[in-house]
C-alpha cells in the first residue's frame, strides 16, 4: 500500500505540469533580468557585503543561467540535472538573502515585480514563496514514474501470473 507522500510525489501531473511551470518562471525572471540588467545590478549590490566586480559578474551570468534552465526544462531535457541545478541555486539565494536580511539590510530580491503579488522587497513573503518553490522543486527532484511505467521501461513484462500446463 503505497503512503500519501508516495502517491504525491509518483503522480503523473507532477512530472506534466511542474517541468512548464519552472521553464516558464525562469524564462520570465531571466527576460525581466535582460530587460533591465542595471536594477538587477543594483539589488545585487542591495545585500551589502557583495563587492561591485563579483555583483556585475553575478548580474551578467546568472539571466543566461535562468534562461538556459527556463527552455531545458520546458524541452524537459535531463529534467533530474535541471531540477538539481535549480534547487542549489534557490537554495543558495535564499541562503544568502537571509544573511542579509537578519543582518538589517534592506535588500531587493531581484525577481519578477508583479505590482500586489510580488515585491521586490525582501520579507516575509519572499521567504515563504522560495519554501513552496523549494519544496515544488523537491517534489520532481524525488519524483518517479509510476510503478508499472518503471518496470515496463527496464523491458521486463508486467507481473502477471502463468499458468502452467502441467498434464
């Protein structure tokens, strides 16, 4: 009898959905980051301890990073490395904007500004959506493919009983 998380993280919608979700968010957070590199810059900088050749090295590559994840996940090509690579760098943003944010800076995340659903004005907020996203990523990071699809794919016929014909 599988478990609820079992049943959760081998559910087909997962492996659908999820994967165009994530290329969507990382093609639109690399296309606001392209759209306006000085004020990515300048939130980069927000975080106060980041020096000014790190944070420009940081402002050009992480737009192409966002955008290379945002079409390999929506090819849904080597979707475990995408999500892997994605869940160490949010992991790492998070990371690092908490320093800074519990060390008193006013700190501008850099993400998609959604006027009422977005800011980009680290709080609260900032922390629970990267949780949920976190834990979205986790989910098709330990996601499978359904029990039968798993044993079918390795060529091995679906446990069926034989009879014998034994006279």
């Amino acid at each position: 009898m599988l478990t609820f998380c079992q049943l959760i993280v081998n559910h087909r919608l997962i492996s659908q959905l999820l994967p165009a979700f994530f290329g969507t968010m990382f093609l639109l957070s690399a296309l606001f980051k392209f759209i306006d590199i000085d004020a990515f810059l300048v939130s980069i900088l927000s975080y106060g301890w980041i020096p000014h050749l790190l944070a420009t090295a940081i402002a050009f590559i992480v737009p192409w990073i966002e955008l290379a994840l945002g079409v390999l996940f929506l090819l849904r090509w080597q979707l475990q490395r995408m999500t892997a690579i994605a869940l160490l760098m949010l992991t790492v943003f998070t990371f690092i904007t908490a320093v800074s944010y519990f060390s008193g800076e006013n700190v501008k995340c850099g993400c998609i500004p959604i006027p009422g659903l977005i800011s980009t004005t680290v709080g609260a907020g900032y922390f629970i959506r990267n949780l949920i996203l976190l834990a979205m990523l986790a989910l098709l990071f330990f996601h499978r493919k359904p029990l039968i699809q798993q044993s079918l794919s390795r060529g091995s016929q679906p446990n069926v009983m034989k009879s014998s014909s034994a006279i």
